[in-house]
C-alpha cells in the first residue's frame, strides 16, 4: 500500500509555465555559496572544474575539453 500525499495548494497553468521556462542554470550558479561560485562540469566527460579568480575558460584536466564560464 503506498501512502498518497496531496498538495494542499493548487498552482495555475500560468505559474508551471513560467517555472518551466524559467532559467534554471543561471539560477543554479547565482544560488551557490560564494566558495562554489567557480565550479563547473566538463560537459564532454563530467569531470568536476574548479576557476580560480576570474579565469573566464577552463580546459579539463580530463579530456582536454575548453569550457567557457
């Protein structure tokens, strides 16, 4: 038997679509905390990267893949 939980409140059709178009990475790298802000994955193979100070590309230590911040 599963244990069925229901929302108390109801969104309208017009509030799931502005969360679903909203910009969910940009708001991701805003909301880490500042020793976070610089972290980043290797798209091509996942790898986490770190930026030190204001380095705008990265290359991974991985692949070799060029990341732009």
């Amino acid at each position: 038997m599963k244990n069925v939980i229901r929302a108390k409140v109801t969104m309208s059709e017009e509030e799931i679509e502005k969360i679903k178009k909203a910009d969910w990475d940009a708001y991701c790298k805003e909301s880490l905390p500042p020793e976070l802000q610089g972290m980043i994955n290797c798209p091509k193979c996942r790898s986490i990267l770190i930026a030190r100070g204001e380095e705008s590309r990265i290359t991974c230590y991985n692949c070799g893949e060029t990341v732009s911040l």
